[in-house]
C-alpha cells in the first residue's frame, strides 16, 4: 500500500479540489455513505481519482469495464482505452492503493449499445457519437447496475465535470470543470437525477498537469500515459473499414479507403456504400460520391469536386443518395432540432430559454434561444447562423458552466 500524504501535501490537495467553497467536489455532509466504485480506464485520471477518493476516507472499489479485445478490432494495445494492457494497468493502481478490484465483462453490451449504434447510425447517414453512447449505457448504466448490487453508494469516474444539489430547485445540478480546456459535460448531458445523486467527480476542480503532478509525486506508473484518442474501437481512424468488416462486407472488394465503393459482382452493399450524386444545394448535379458513409456534415477535404472556392458538406440525403455541399456561406443554418432529450438544471422548459450551445465537442459554445416543443423535443434558434451540424450528433445546452440539458440533432434549417 502506498504510504500516506503528509499534513502540507493533503492541504495542498484539498486546496486545489476546493472541498471548502466547492460542494461538487468530492466531499459529502457528515454521515454521509462513503462506500465508492471508482470506474478505472488503467490511465492517469481515474487513477489520480481513486487515490484522491482514498485520501479522503472512501471506501474505494476498483472497477474496469472489459469491452473488446485487440484482437477483435486489428489494433495495437497502445491506441485504445479499455484493453487487455488497461485492465492490468488499473489493477497495478489498485494494489498501489491498498483497494480491491474487479473487471466487468461488458464486451457484450459495447458491442450493442456502442458499435452496433455505430455502423447502424452511419449506415442510415447521421454521425454517431459513440463515446456518448458509451458514458450512457456503460459507464453511468451498466456501472451503475453493478454498485446497486454491490450495495455501494457511488460511482466516481475520472471525468472532468463537477455535480451540486441546488436547493432552490431541488435538483442535482452538473457543472463544467475548472479546467476549460478539459471539461468533458458536453458528453455527460444524458445524466439523470437519480445518477447525479449517485456520482462523484473527483478531478471537477483539478487542471490536466495538477493530475499528472499528483500521479508523479505517487510514483503512479501511468503519470505519462498517452490519453486516448479518436474512437478507442477505430484507432486507425477508418470507420468505413471497420463498419463493412463489422458488417460482414470485408472482401466484397469494397474500397474502404480510397476510391469509389465498388463491390464485387454479385455483392449487394448497403445503400449508403454505394456511389452517388454530389449536388449543390439547387439540385445541381457537380460530380459523384463514393458513397455516404464516407462523408459527415461540415467536411471540407476529400468531397472530390473542383470549384471556385472551398465546398463543404451540408447534408447527405439517404433517400435520394445524394450529397449536398455548398460553399462556406451556403451551409449556414438558423435553427437546429433535438430530440432524445435530458434536461438535467430543470424537469421542463416551460417558456423559451437563453442559453450557449454546443453541437460538437470542441467547440466553443455560441449564443442561443432553446423552446420545448415536444415531450421529446427542443427547437435551438442561433443568434447568429453557425455551420449545419450533423443528425445523430449532440447539442448540449449551457447556461454559464451550468449544463440545463441536450439531446440528439434530428436535423437543421
């Protein structure tokens, strides 16, 4: 077990949490249950979470998600989260901490709620999301399942977002972390009541370099480890491989990288592998794609059309098999449709509402005027146009570094 922090260094910490000023850190009232899964990925946050946990007397429980193996999607052990390699690593962590461990065997759910999600959502031309999908029906569902039947109290994760119960509303409230260029609540909008008042987020106060420093200072053997990046199940960045593998496509000489998609003779490929006309918002025909799956809303290279200035994609039409592009100015939309929805800062909005929006992870978020207009459904008028977003993607709605809500984009004008 590792030894202790001395009196300097657990102020030091405790400062920098900001557990006096800060209830959605990790601190609980008095008597409060102290008993905590700590979701562990074997990389240096949820690390530095658990150790955080530890240090302020939790109960700590290490738990990793085993969801694929390497093998099952051609990659290296390096590339990806939630592998063999990983495993060992939060194992490693868990001996350090003198805390015990267990690996989940979720393979069967990722392969569902995840992957399937995946192809299925861009074989019907929208843009999945699917470490959304995997926060969702993993880590604060599956994860959740387990610690009720471990008769835990909390799941901790290391994401960088921060949770309070605001008594005005009776509500827990989700919040971005301190570290802008860290917070991850744009891919936490799903969170229900009833997990938010079962979740802990250690490292919601903490900057990226105070972890790393912290996992240093520990000996933490994973304080330089390369975070993950791109989709951990399609580290080489070629979905449309992947999905005609995953759908039983590969070898139908379908070109997944480059080229048209040109199966073989005999080989029925789904739609949106097939080539198709690019046409301009008119309707006029201005060359052929290599078939929708090989684009997303908002792409500028690759489109294979020649013209004055720059061509971005505006929408892909299934029905018509079609690409619609246009220039920077032609793909500017006012009005964006959700559904799928969560409101998490109220149960409805009842009136229109001022807020910032994002509709992509790294963007910065823009003014908005956000209506329900369904049970299921938010209407998000821009203050100023902004690019079209694409359907099947989030757009998550804040207020300051409050999160009110979000939901799936069905589609823009």
């Amino acid at each position: 077990m590792m030894a202790a922090m001395n009196g300097n260094e657990r102020q030091s910490l405790h400062d920098a949490l900001g557990l006096r000023d800060a209830p959605s850190a990790i601190s609980e009232p008095e008597g409060s249950p102290r008993r905590v899964m700590m979701a562990m990925s074997g990389g240096v946050d949820s690390s530095v979470a658990a150790l955080l946990l530890c240090e302020e007397g939790f109960d700590v429980t290490g738990a990793t998600m085993k969801l694929f193996s390497n093998a099952d999607v051609a990659c290296d052990a390096e590339s990806t989260c939630c592998s063999l390699d990983d495993v060992e690593d939060a194992k490693a962590v868990c001996r350090r901490l003198g805390v015990p461990h267990y690996t989940f065997n979720f393979g069967d759910l990722f392969g569902e709620q995840v992957i399937d999600r995946f192809c299925a959502t861009y074989v019907e031309g929208a843009t999945p999301n699917p470490c959304i999908d995997c926060n969702r029906y993993l880590k604060f569902d599956a994860l959740q399942r387990r610690r009720r039947e471990l008769e835990l109290d909390y799941v901790a994760t290391g994401h960088y977002a921060r949770r309070r119960f605001d008594d005005a509303t009776g509500r827990w409230q989700l919040l971005c972390a301190r570290d802008e260029t860290k917070d991850q609540s744009y891919v936490l909008y799903h969170l229900t009541q009833d997990a938010l008042s079962h979740m802990l987020f250690p490292l919601g106060d903490l900057t990226k370099s105070e972890v790393r420093d912290v996992a240093r200072a520990h000996g933490f053997m994973n304080a330089e480890k390369a975070e993950s990046q791109d989709i951990c199940f399609v580290p080489d960045g070629n979905h449309v491989g992947f999905i005609a593998r995953r759908l039983g496509l590969a070898g139908s000489g379908l070109a997944t990288e480059a080229g048209a998609s040109s199966p073989e003779q005999g080989i029925a490929l789904p739609a949106a592998f097939r080539p198709g006309p690019i046409v301009d918002r008119a309707g006029k025909v201005l060359g052929t794609h290599r078939g929708l799956i090989h684009y997303t809303v908002g792409q500028r290279k690759g489109i294979g059309v020649a013209a004055p200035a720059p061509l971005y994609v505006f929408a892909k039409d299934p029905e018509a098999n079609a690409l619609v592009v246009g220039a920077a100015e032609d793909v500017l939309v006012s009005t964006v449709t959700v559904r799928d929805i969560n409101l998490i800062a109220v149960e409805r909005l009842e009136s229109s509402r001022a807020v910032q929006v994002k509709t992509h992870y790294r963007q910065r978020p823009v003014e908005a005027v956000v209506r329900q207009t369904g049970d299921d459904e938010l209407t998000i008028a821009f203050a100023e146009p902004q690019r079209a977003a694409a359907a099947g993607q989030a757009a998550v709605l804040y207020d300051g570094d409050l999160v009110v809500g979000g939901g799936t984009i069905a589609g823009c004008r």
